[in-house]
C-alpha cells in the first residue's frame, strides 16, 4: 500500500457518527501516527477491557509496539486477541453560545486487527531502530543498541496498519441559527505541545554539549 491507497472501511472501523469528518486518504493515517509520541493499546483481559498507554513507531504499513514481556496486555495481544490501538491529537478547545455545542478540535486515528509477534531477529533489531526514532529522531545511531538480555525482556509486536480510520474536526463551533445573537462568546482556543529547554542528566561531564539532534526538537 502507499499514501494513494484509500482507506477502505470495515464494519467495525466505519464512522457511524459525524461521519462527515471520516478522512479516507491513507496520507492522512499517516500523518496521525507520525505526529504522535504515545497511544493507547486496548485489549479484552479476562473479560473486561483494558486499555493502557503504549508507545509505538510506524514502518510503512507497519505500526510497532513494544513493552515489558511480562505485560498481560502485550502477552494477550501476541496471542491472537483482537486489539484496538488508538491515537488522538487535541487542538483546540471549542467554545460555542450553546453548551451542547462546545466540542474539541482534534485527529484520532484508531487501528485494528490482531497484533504478531516480532520474533526474526532482523526484524526485531528493525523494530528497535523504528520505535526509537519515532520518540528521539537521530538516537539510534548515537546510543548504546540494546543488549542481548534487555532485548529478551522486550516484546515487540507487529500491528497491520490495513484495518483503520481517521477522524478529524477542524473550524468554529457549528451554533444553531437561532443562538447566533447570543451576546456569548463563540471560537476557538488552541491547544498545542511546547518542547521545552533540554535539561542535562546532572551525571553528564560539566560542559558537554546539547547534540543537534535534541536541539531540532525545538524547531
């Protein structure tokens, strides 16, 4: 698949609700994922949900997950259970005259299917290298790899990327005509992420300087 294949609904990943707002280029899917540091893995343990933060990094049409090999979750999901893997972006507070018109700006994307676990070593070593460059762009190359025992504490997991749909409301609140001349006030507040100032590890030796790769992150 490539950017120019549209998503294609299935029963369970069609938007029913406001689905006006369903974005169905894959470029769009993309997008989401890849703005993204963290998302949310849910999964049916013992026959109640769970739904628990998980950080991820896409590979093409690929999306790897990763945590401890004891997590029930992870174990569940390497099993074949069925899973839900989310990731929401808010952007804005909206405030509308009416009180059941304030919504949220926002994208969400929300991908299923059962999740496989990674086991060749190429592809797990792959992994790695994807996940980390997903939360620290440049860190691969720059740290320690992993070893061979903390590579075995780690479960990997693949999760298909074909089963997915992505929401997303943009604009001003969408009033009633009739609460227009309200005397409320009615738009927009932006939310965003600010990357702050880096802060040293106070182990570091007295003067070493902060790489490119953590100074970009600012940009």
């Amino acid at each position: 698949m490539t950017t120019s294949t549209p998503l294609s609904p299935t029963p369970r990943s069609t938007l029913r609700r406001l689905s006006d707002r369903a974005r169905t280029d894959r470029a769009d899917l993309y997008a989401v994922l890849d703005a993204g540091l963290v998302g949310h893995l849910g999964i049916v343990l013992g026959g109640a949900p769970v739904v628990l933060p998980t950080g991820y990094g896409r590979d093409a049409d690929t999306l790897y997950l990763h945590g401890s090999t004891g997590a029930a979750t992870l174990r569940a999901a390497a099993g074949g259970a069925p899973v839900c893997f989310t990731v929401t972006h808010l952007d804005g507070i909206v405030y509308a005259r009416s009180a059941m018109h304030h919504s949220m700006n926002y994208r969400c994307a929300v991908v299923h299917g059962a999740a496989r676990p990674v086991t060749d070593p190429d592809e797990r070593l792959r992994a790695f290298a994807v996940l980390t460059e997903h939360l620290a762009p440049g860190s691969w190359s720059a740290t320690r790899q992993p070893s061979r025992k903390e590579a075995a504490a780690t479960a990997v997991l693949a999760l298909d990327l074909t089963e997915a749909s992505v929401k997303v409301r943009t604009g001003p609140p969408g009033d009633d005509e009739a609460d227009l001349a309200l005397p409320v006030w009615a738009g927009v507040l932006p939310l965003r992420t600010v990357v702050g100032e880096p802060e040293p590890c106070p182990l570091l030796p007295e003067g070493t300087p902060v790489p490119d790769r953590v100074l970009s992150r600012r940009a």
